[in-house]
C-alpha cells in the first residue's frame, strides 16, 4: 500500500489529493471540508495512521516530514488526554472498530459495529479512565445519561498502567422493594 502524503497546517491535518482523500474517508477516517475537496484529519487519526504507515506528514511551513514523537507532541499542547485518547482509538480500530470523535470534552468516542459505519448510527459511546485515578459517580452519570439520551450503549474503557485496556459496560439499575415472608414457625 502506499503512503499517503497529508499537509500539517495551522489549521490542522489535511489530505489535499482527492482519490487519496475519499479512499481514507471511506475508511472511516476525516471529515470532509466545503464541497468535499479537502480531508481533515482528527489528531488520534493522524497518529493512528502515522504509526500504521499510510500516510506521511509534512509541515507546510519549513516542508519537512514530521515523524510520530513531534506530532504528538504538538497535539499535546492543545489536547492535555491526546495520549490517551491515542491509546483508546488506536486499540478499538486495531479490533476492527470505526471511531468517530464524541460530543464530550473528555476521552469519549463514537464507535459504530464492525462493518455499519456508513450505514448505521454509531453503538456505543466509549469514556476513558485511567485505572488508579479517581473519577466521580457523578461524571460518569454524564455520560451514562449522554449516552442513552442517543441511544447508544455506554463502555468504559479502563486503562491500566501498562497501556492495557479493558472494556466494561456500564448502565443504570433499578432495584425494586422486595417484599418478605415471614418464615414460618
């Protein structure tokens, strides 16, 4: 396969040539800019892509090639969880998963079923915590009630400190006051 040329600019990450921008939208990847001639490209997308080797970057200004260390080290000065939003996108699309950027300004993901990106709205909304770290029962209401107002399953992805992921749903139950019988005598 070969390697995509994309453009960094002030503006972010983009892929000036046509057929090469449809091939990676198609995919899943950018979003598409005025009349559809321009690709832009998410920071997790541009890192994920780097490190797989589809596609290069070159700074527009000094026209040299940017290599995954920098890139992540500019996105990091306007994205404090960029390492790891990094991690969760880059495990869910090596497990076949389509990732679209979540409306929260936290780590959350849109991931459609394998194969109905396109055709089908997104399943699950995917919330990020680092293992070890508190995160509080109310912010994870957020996102619980966030996610089923769209009707979308929530999963957190639970990062320990090796990098390693797990997923687990998380939803609301309801208990319903049992009654008792009395034991007989």
């Amino acid at each position: 396969m070969e390697i995509i040329s994309t453009v960094y600019t002030e503006d972010g990450i983009a892929v000036p040539a046509r057929n090469e921008a449809d091939s990676l939208y198609q995919d899943g990847y950018g979003s598409l800019l005025g009349d559809g001639r321009l690709l832009k490209l998410r920071p997790c997308e541009v890192l994920y892509l780097v490190e797989r080797r589809r596609i290069a970057v070159i700074d527009e200004g000094s026209r040299r090639k940017l290599v995954f260390q920098e890139l992540l080290w500019r996105f990091s000065s306007d994205d404090l969880h960029i390492w790891t939003r990094y991690l969760v996108y880059r495990d869910l699309r090596s497990r076949g998963f389509v990732v679209r950027d979540g409306a929260g300004p936290d780590v959350e993901f849109l991931v459609y079923q394998r194969g109905s990106y396109g055709r089908r709205p997104p399943r699950y909304l995917v919330h990020a915590v680092w293992e070890g770290e508190p995160e509080s029962i109310g912010r994870l209401r957020e996102v619980l009630e966030a996610a089923e107002a769209d009707g979308l399953t929530l999963r957190l992805a639970v990062i320990d400190r090796r990098g390693e992921i797990v997923y687990y749903t998380l939803s609301e139950i309801e208990f319903k006051e049992m009654e008792f019988a009395e034991p007989e005598a």
